[in-house]
C-alpha cells in the first residue's frame, strides 16, 4: 500500500530504503511505486509557464500595515 514505519515513502512518494529492501527481496520493480509527479512529462509541465523575474528591492512598494517581524530571542 506504499507505505512504511518510517513515513518516508509516504512523505517523498516513492520508495524508502526499506521498501526497496523488500522490492528486492520480493523481485518487484520499484519503480511502479515511484509518484508520477517524478515523472520528465511532469517536470516539464512544471517549468513550462511563464516566470517573471522579481524587480530591484527599489521597485517594491512600501508595506503599510504590515507590523515588523523580528526573530524570536533566545532563551536558555
């Protein structure tokens, strides 16, 4: 059920160590459990729109509004 304790398979969509382990074991290609989002059709998909570049810092508009954001102290 591409599945696996670890949770990788699940996370990444294809094949952990250990499913591969089993693959292998099992004399199954394990490929068939690779996600087609893997695919070269779907990578190209990906990067076939149009990408406008993002304009000088001096370009942006000013927030308003928009409280600042500091990183969190540390405290030990």
């Amino acid at each position: 059920d591409s599945t696996c304790t670890c949770g990788k398979f699940q996370s990444y969509k294809f094949p952990c160590l250990h499913a591969l382990a089993v693959c292998e074991k099992l004399k199954i290609n394990p490929l068939q459990y690779v996600d087609d989002c893997y695919s070269v059709e779907r990578y190209c998909k990906t990067y076939a729109a149009t990408f406008s570049p993002v304009p000088e810092v001096s370009a942006w508009p000013e927030a308003s509004g928009v409280p600042t954001l500091f990183p969190p102290s540390l405290r030990n």
